[in-house]
C-alpha cells in the first residue's frame, strides 16, 4: 500500500482555519473550517479503511483451450465493509496474445498491455464484469499482477495493493488436418506397418479363424462364434503398432543464439500437434520430443511413445508449454532416444534448417532401421543436404502453414 500524501496538508489547513477563525472571531470562517475538518476526517476514513476487506478476483471459464479459440474471463470486485467506494481503479496486466476487442489497452509492454477497469461501489456489494478473450497463440498465460487503487471523491488521498497473477490459461496449438498442414492424407509416413508377425496390433482385425488350444481368450471374436456356432478368434494385423516419434527442433538456426524466427516454431508446434492428433486418431502409439525449455516442466520435452486420450492431452500441454531457449541442440536429443525406440518406430523430424549435425543425426536413425520423415517449415530456397532414404516435406514460407494458420 502507498498513503496519499495530501491529508496531512489537509489537517494542517484545517488548524490554520481555526486558528484565524479564533484571532478574528468570525462564525462564517469558523464554520468553514469546521466544514473542512469534516470533509477532511471523511477523507481519512477513506484512506484508511478504503482498502479494507476489499478483494478483487478474475477467473477463466475454462482453463484450457486451443489457440484461435475464445474464452471467458470473469472479474470480480467485493466491498465486505459497511464503507462505500466511491472511486476504485483497477489496473490490470494482460499479455497481448488474449486479445480483448471491445476494450480499449494501454501500453505496457512489447508482451503486454493494461486494462483500465472503475468501479463505484456500495457497502456490501459485489460486482462482477465478463469480458471474451481469444487466445491467439499458444502458450501459458496469466494476468496480473494487477494494482486496485482507491481514494476518496475530493481526491486528496489513495491508496494501492497489488494482487498476485491469476491462475494459468493453458493455450493448445492448433490442431488441422494432414492436408490443412500441406501432407498427404493417404501414407503420410510410408508403411507403418511392421514387416514382421512378432507383433500383433489388437485394435487392427485383419479377419477371424477357429480357435486352436493355446489362444488367448481375450481373442475371441464372440459375434463370429455366435454365427458360426464354433469358437473364433480374431486374425490381427501385423503391428502399426510399432508407432511413431515427433520430434521437434525449436532452434531456428544452426545455433540456438543465432535467434529466434517464432513464425517458424508456431508453424512447428502446429505440425506437431496435428502429427500427433492424426497418430491418436489412426490408433498408432506416439511419441513427442523437443529441445526447448518446457514452462515448469523442464529443460526438454520427452513423452515415449503411447496409445490414448492422456497421451494426446500431455503431449498437447507439453507443446504449449513449450518455448525456446534450451542450449541442447536437436540432433543430441536424437542421440540419446532414439536408440530407446522399438526397432521399426517411424521418426518424423519438424524443423526449420538442416545443418550437417542435424542432417547426420538424421541418417544415422534411417540407418538403424528407423524410417526417417523430415518435414521443413522454412522457404523452398533453403539448401537441404542429400538425405538419401529419408522422405522430405517443405511446408514453410510466406505463403506456408504459417499463414495459413493464421488465416483460420
């Protein structure tokens, strides 16, 4: 809290008032003074109290959402006292990637702005205002801190506290379609199925057979006996199963303080993110790497290959929650987890450039018998290196996924 300053000058006019209406013996002036001495006793009761059992609070309707989404932000200020406030102020700080259209913001920051909200309150009273946000980019945001300041109706004294960030707004990428990303709908990575029987994919049913002493009864496909009056058991696939591992390099250039193009790393997230919903949807284990710093995760993002709805929803937070700044380069990563993937897993490298590290890294796991999909968000005039073996997507520049992202 911060006092006014101007009740003491206050007081201090008020006794040379009285002090005058004395010497001169004038009931006009003595009045005047004793008007000022209310005013003035009023004016502290706000300075002091004003404050007191105040409470301002703000809230999302939901705390997750994608980005080009809207949301719904409710604030909300409590006078618990029998003083009523004539004048609150709220400042409050909100991160320029919750656009709030219908408001009027201030400047505060490259990454953020003010909202200037006034309030005049009763005793007892309780309001609340709703504003709609969209999130236009992903991240984690909060708002706040916000400053409440209130003072008295004359303006002579305020007094300011300051409220803590609120709770966390956590933004998905967006999520599209293969062919909204610029890949193919059909095949996008090759055969992911597995050359081998060792591994049977159980949500894959290639056909049905009698059932043999020995198979598992969790196989028995029970509509087939049912018609045909004799055990049956299902037929599965080769495993798909085998899956597949994202991994997103956040470096915009060969080294990570050459800096940041944060067109490039949305466009990233965006293909990753849809990678990885179009993996969950096809019933294919998938996994999520990246070398960025992870907001209150950690220095990298590492989600091993898995099926289900909880694998989609960390690897979605895990990309919204990630952000540049990590000193560890994308092809050390590769080093230390792709050799911890099953024989077969079917890599799928986003990436804005291609350095001789990276391409290396590259042709070491489609070597190892890890088919390697590289997909670039830069411009087509960016050299790539020869990637024998290794399938390559462009999918970048001005007129890229980017801009079309933006566009939706």
């Amino acid at each position: 809290m911060r006092p006014g300053g101007r009740s003491g000058l206050v007081w201090l006019g008020v006794a040379g008032l009285l002090l005058l209406a004395l010497w001169l013996r004038t009931g006009l002036l003595l009045l005047v003074a004793a008007l000022v001495a209310l005013v003035a006793a009023l004016v502290a009761l706000w300075d002091r109290y004003g404050l007191s059992r105040l409470t301002y609070d703000r809230r999302f309707e939901q705390g997750r959402c994608f980005a080009g989404e809207t949301v719904t932000l409710t604030v909300s200020l409590t006078n618990r006292k029998l003083l009523p406030l004539t004048q609150v102020v709220v400042d409050e700080s909100v991160p320029v990637a919750l656009r709030l259209a219908s408001q009027t913001m201030r400047f505060q920051s490259r990454a953020r702005e003010r909202l200037r909200l006034r309030f005049s309150m009763g005793w007892y009273q309780r309001v609340e205002r709703r504003f709609t946000l969209q999130a236009t980019r992903r991240g984690v945001y909060r708002l706040g801190p916000a400053a409440v300041t209130t003072g008295d109706p004359f303006g002579w004294a305020e007094r300011s506290m300051e409220v803590p960030p609120s709770d966390a707004l956590l933004v998905y990428p967006r999520v599209l379609s293969l062919e909204e990303v610029g890949l193919p709908a059909r095949r996008p990575f090759g055969d992911l199925a597995s050359r081998d029987r060792l591994f049977a994919d159980p949500l894959r049913v290639a056909g049905v057979r009698e059932y043999r002493p020995g198979d598992p009864l969790n196989q028995v496909h029970w509509k087939a006996t049912a018609a045909a009056g004799r055990l049956q058991v299902k037929l599965l696939d080769p495993s798909a199963s085998l899956g597949i591992a994202i991994f997103l390099n956040t470096w915009s250039f060969d080294r990570f303080w050459e800096g940041d193009d944060t067109d490039a790393l949305e466009a990233g997230a965006t293909l990753a993110a849809s990678i990885l919903h179009w993996a969950h949807e096809e019933g294919l284990p998938a996994g999520l790497y990246a070398n960025g710093l992870v907001y209150e995760w950690g220095f990298s993002l590492r989600l091993p290959p898995a099926r289900g709805e909880g694998v989609l929803a960390q690897g979605l937070e895990g990309l919204a929650r990630l952000q540049t700044g990590s000193p560890q380069p994308l092809w050390e990563l590769m080093a230390l987890e792709v050799p911890a993937l099953p024989y077969g897993t079917s890599l799928v490298v986003i990436t804005r450039q291609v350095g001789a590290e990276l391409a290396g890294a590259v042709l070491r796991a489609q070597r190892s018998g890890r088919p390697v999909t590289l997909v670039v968000t830069a411009a087509a005039d960016v050299a790539l290196p020869e990637l024998p073996g290794v399938t390559v997507y462009r999918v970048g520049g001005e007129e890229g996924l980017h801009g079309a992202v933006l566009a939706r």
